[in-house]
C-alpha cells in the first residue's frame, strides 16, 4: 500500500467540512499499490461511499474510517471492481463487534437492478444479508432520477457508455458547489454537459493511449472532458496497471494548465 506515502491536498471548495479518502484508485486487475475502486466521502451530511469493489471493506479499516456509522453506499453499476465487495461487507456487518449496537438505517444506491443483484448474492449461500442489527435500504435509481443522497445533498445520475446501467453521479450543495463522480466511461460529449463546471471532477482515466475498448478513457479523451467542462479541480482515477504510479499528473499537465491530481491509495483531499 502506498497510503503511507501520499499527500494530503487542502482545497476550497465550500462543502463546509469534508473529507475525501481514495481506497482504491485501480481495476479489477490485480495491483500492489492499487485496489479496485472505492472512495470515502466525510461531509457535514453524513458518510458516503462511491463504489465498493472488492478490497474495500478491508481499506476502510486500514484507513481507520469510521466505517460502522456509514450512511450511504453508491453503486455505479455491477461490474465487480466496483460492486464486489458489497455482499462481504453486508456478511462482515453482521459479525462485527462494532456494528452490534448500530440501529441507523444504511442506504444504497444504485442502478436498477441492484436490489435484485443483492438478492441473487444473498440467495448464493443463504448469508442472511438483509438481516441486519440496522434497518438496510437499497434503493434503485435511474438517470432521470434526482434524489438526496444525504440529507441536504442532491445527488443526479448520467447514463454514460460503459455498460447499459453504468450511472455517473453528481452531488450538489445548497450553496451550488458540486462534486462529479464518472466512475467508468468512454467519451461522451453528454458527460462533458452533465459535469460542466464542478468543483470537483473524478474522472477515470483507464489507459495511456491506443485503448483496447471504446468504453473506457484514455488520456487524450479525459483531457479533452476536462477542458471541455472545465471543473475547478480534477483527478483521474481507475488507472490500469500501465500507469506507474506517480507518473499520471505530469502527462496530464500536458494537456491542461489546470488543477489535475493523481489518484492513488490513500490520497485524501480535506475541502
């Protein structure tokens, strides 16, 4: 893990008090310093999670998040990168000393489809999932959908070409600030609409160059999403094995004057 080793970004951004924690920054390809995607949200609302792909509910212990008051859990669709770890983290909940005394409601999001998808996980070996300490919601959304995620936090989706239920999200603040998260994409030029002027862009940027598929970004179309919607801050993230790590920003710069960070494990950002 290279969380030891990470910076810690300070930028204004006007969510009053929030925390972002990047568990993972990679794929589904196995990675030494970069586990499949998920990042932790601390804000004034409560606490979100952005994907759980397989090796996040062990990052959240690393990473000492208080991870048995979460709030909300968002899905962006049900590749297991991204969706692996929920049904062992819903298993783990039921062992764990520290949700015993927890009676909040946890709620996820997703595409429709997921609360079937959690069925057929629960119905795989009988692991009682749904039964909880806690009352459990899952919740499916669309892309015409607009919801609080939070309380006090709008949340809207975009379809993006990835799969036919991949949703990028967008959270937004009474005050108008906003954070876009892709998640997995190819290029769209409605994607550049949808996050227009964020104040924080996580976009994925899965490959250098000459990608193997037309559902994923490469460099030179990230940068061109991020010169388009122009977001005050930016950072690339779901990086494939051919990205050394550390060698993301420079590359970018290149192409953009701008505010581009790296993803990587353990990268937090305090707004």
């Amino acid at each position: 893990m290279a969380q030891n080793q990470v910076p810690v970004w300070s930028l204004v951004f006007g969510f009053g008090v929030m925390k972002l924690t990047v568990l993972g920054s990679g794929t589904s390809v196995p990675h030494r310093q970069r586990c499949s995607p998920g990042v932790w949200l601390e804000t004034d609302h409560g606490l979100l999670l952005l994907d759980i792909g397989a090796d996040i509910p062990h990052r959240l212990a690393q990473e000492q998040l208080d991870w048995p008051n979460l709030d909300a859990i968002w899905i962006s669709h049900f590749h297991l990168d991204h969706v692996g770890g929920l049904a062992p983290f819903l298993f783990g909940c039921r062992w764990a000393p520290e949700m015993r005394e927890r009676r909040k409601k946890l709620r996820i999001f997703g595409p429709s489809g997921l609360a079937d998808l959690v069925g057929r996980f629960n119905d795989v070996n009988k692991y009682k999932l749904l039964q909880q300490t806690f009352p459990l919601e899952i919740i499916d959304v669309t892309s015409v959908n607009d919801f609080q995620i939070l309380p006090e936090l709008n949340a809207a989706t975009f379809s993006t070409p990835h799969t036919s239920e991949s949703l990028a999200l967008r959270l937004t603040e009474q005050n108008g600030k906003s954070l876009v998260y892709s998640s997995d994409t190819g290029f769209s030029t409605e994607l550049i609409d949808f996050a227009r002027n964020a104040t924080l862009l996580l976009l994925e940027c899965s490959f250098r160059s000459n990608k193997p598929m037309t559902t994923h970004l490469e460099l030179s179309d990230a940068m061109q999403i991020i010169r388009s919607c122009e977001p005050e801050t930016a950072v690339l993230m779901h990086l494939y094995p051919e990205w050394n790590v550390g060698s993301v920003a420079a590359d970018a710069k290149a192409l953009w004057n701008g505010n581009v960070i790296e993803a990587i494990d353990g990268l937090q950002l305090e707004f």
